[in-house]
C-alpha cells in the first residue's frame, strides 16, 4: 500500500518585522506518520507550527496541504479552512462546559445527536467514557490533555498539529501520555506534526523528527538515528547526554581514544593520525572490576534501576557512565570501566 504526502513544507522563510526566525526550512510528513521539530527556545519551531496552522505568512517557500497549497508569499489560506487540528500546551479547554460539550463544540455541521455520538465514540478511545459529564477543573492534567486530544480530533482534521501538549505534566505522566497518544494517532491513521523542546517527547510520539537549530533544520532522520549517528555538534550534544573525548584516527573506520578503541562502518576522511573528538554516550562506558581502564567517580544520580556516575578519568577528562542501581559506588571510590560503543561518532576538533 503506497501512501502520499498531507504535508509538503518547501523552503519556508519566515520573519517578525526585520528578525528573520525561520531560514529555507523544508520538510514533508506523509499520510498517517508522526513528526516533530525539535529544539531549544528561540529555534523557530512555534513560528513553523504557526505558518502550518495559516496564523503566520511566508517571506519564501511554501506549505502544501493534501498537495493544494495553502501558504505562499502573498496567500494564506485562512486557518478554519486548512482542516487543520490542534492541540495547546494549556490544552485551552472551555470551564463552563463539560466535557462532552467541550469535544463537540466544533461539530457545526452535526445536530446534536450525531455530536454527542461522535464525542462518546472519541472519548472511549481516549479512555475518558466514565468522565463525560465532568468539568474541566473537576479532571486531571493527564485527562485534561486527553480531552483536548480528542476535541481536536473530532472534526476528522487531515493534519493535526500539537504544540508542546505534556510540558505542564510530570515526568511519569507524560511518557506515559505520549505512548497512549502515539496509540491512538496511529489507530486513527491521522498525520501530526509535534513541536517540542523535550527529547523524551519526540521519541516517545515520533517517526521522524527534525533537529532545529537557529530556524533551520540540521538533521531529519528517526530518533535512532539521531541518537546513535548525529549528523554535526549541535545534534550530537542537543540529543542525550555524551561528552567528546579526543582520539586519534588509526584507520578511515577506528579511532584510538584514552578507554580504548572505538570502531564503526561509517568511514573518515581526515588522514591517519588526525587528532577527532569523539562522542562518548554514557551507555557507551559499562562498569568492569576486571576492566584496565580505572576511572574516580565524582558526582553521582540516581534514576531508580541505574544510576548515571560522572568519572574521571587518569587524563583528568570526565565521562558519563550508567551502572545498574543495585551495585551502589560512593563518590570518590575508584571503578573499573570498559568501552562497548558499536558506534562510532567524531567530528574536527575544535581549535
């Protein structure tokens, strides 16, 4: 079965007055998939939310919907007329109406019972049935979104756009609230484009997600991918957490570093004996009492089956590690490591 392009975004410009926010972005999103632009405060990532939905004009490029264009210098196509969804980070839900009341309200075209019919079906399958009658302050944050979600989804929107929508929920709630929505999203079959600045999100929903970087994008690939095989700096420190150690090209595929040997399929370029930085991630370091490389831990966190220890080694560079929690090492206390990266990843040094 072949799929088509809902979202086509060509080399997209965007400014506020002189300050020019998004520079020749393009992406596309096809027919049931699920991507995120990703990046600090300030890349430019709610300002392409805001063009997709037709509330911002282009400078340059333009954005296709269903391949009809609805955003071109000098046209933008209204945002009621885009069969565009979306979803707040406030989840922007109405007080003084229940929620079946809040999932229908958009419904103009429905008489009341086939809106309340489309609105119980929604919130069966965002697992809301028993809370139909309920208001707003009366449900959790969780549920809230949950509600928005689904409000968002009743007009059957070819695109749905969400904006940061489980940055006001805890950390627990959230991973699991994006699993939940990705679920349903794909039950559905309905395209969506996620903005957020947190990693955990876009993993947990996405298909693909694009890096931004002072309003343009700097790597589009899967979460994978850009976790184990970042295209530049910005990506390979923007995504988890990794420090750079030097090491010296012994051949297009292997670097010497001070842990040891670190090999993989993509070849370099640079001649044999340049001095790289290379990415250390701390599932990269695992601990080894018979291992030869011996490493003081300075500071320590615990995040419940393993514990993230930052080491130092005999050079005086410092890495990240995770150890399985129930081996507890005090700070200060000398351990043995080894190196299991099955990826290689270094960029030019920086003079």
């Amino acid at each position: 079965m072949t799929t088509h392009e809902v979202l086509e975004v060509h080399d997209i410009v965007c400014s506020y007055g002189d300050r020019r926010v998004v520079s020749g972005l393009s992406f596309k999103a096809p027919e049931g998939s699920l991507v995120c632009l990703l990046g600090p405060s300030g890349c430019g990532k709610t300002t392409v939310l805001r063009a997709l939905a037709g509330f911002h004009d282009l400078d340059k490029g333009e954005i296709r919907l269903g391949g009809r264009i609805v955003s071109k210098p000098g046209f933008t196509l209204a945002p009621e007329q885009r069969r565009v969804g979306m979803v707040f980070q406030d989840h922007a839900l109405f007080p003084h109406l229940r929620v079946r009341e809040n999932i229908s309200f958009g419904l103009y075209r429905h008489n009341a019972e086939d809106k309340y019919a489309l609105a119980d079906e929604l919130l069966e399958q965002v697992g809301l049935s028993a809370l139909s009658d309920r208001y707003p302050h009366e449900l959790s944050g969780g549920q809230q979104q949950r509600v928005a979600l689904a409000r968002a989804l009743a007009p059957k929107p070819d695109l749905l756009l969400m904006d940061e929508p489980f940055s006001n929920l805890d950390v627990e709630l959230r991973e699991r609230l994006g699993y939940d929505v990705r679920g349903i999203l794909k039950e559905q079959g309905i395209t969506s484009v996620l903005v957020t600045h947190d990693q955990q999100d876009a993993f947990a929903l996405s298909d693909k997600v694009g890096v931004m970087h002072e309003g343009r994008i700097m790597q589009w690939d899967t979460p994978y991918n850009l976790y184990h095989e970042p295209s530049d700096r910005f990506v390979a420190n923007f995504i988890g957490e990794g420090v750079f150690l030097p090491g010296r090209l012994l051949d297009p595929v292997t670097v010497e570093t001070e842990l040891g040997r670190v090999s993989g399929q993509k070849g370099y370029h640079w001649g044999t004996g340049t001095v790289l930085d290379v990415l250390i991630r701390p599932d990269d370091i695992v601990a080894d009492p018979n291992g030869t490389v011996a490493a003081q831990i300075v500071r320590k966190a615990f995040k419940g089956a393993e514990i993230l220890y930052t080491l130092r080694l005999g050079s005086g560079a410092e890495v990240l590690s995770l150890f399985p929690s129930h081996v507890n090492h005090n700070v200060g206390e000398t351990v043995g490591i080894c190196l299991q990266a099955d990826h290689l990843v270094a960029f030019a040094r920086d003079d």
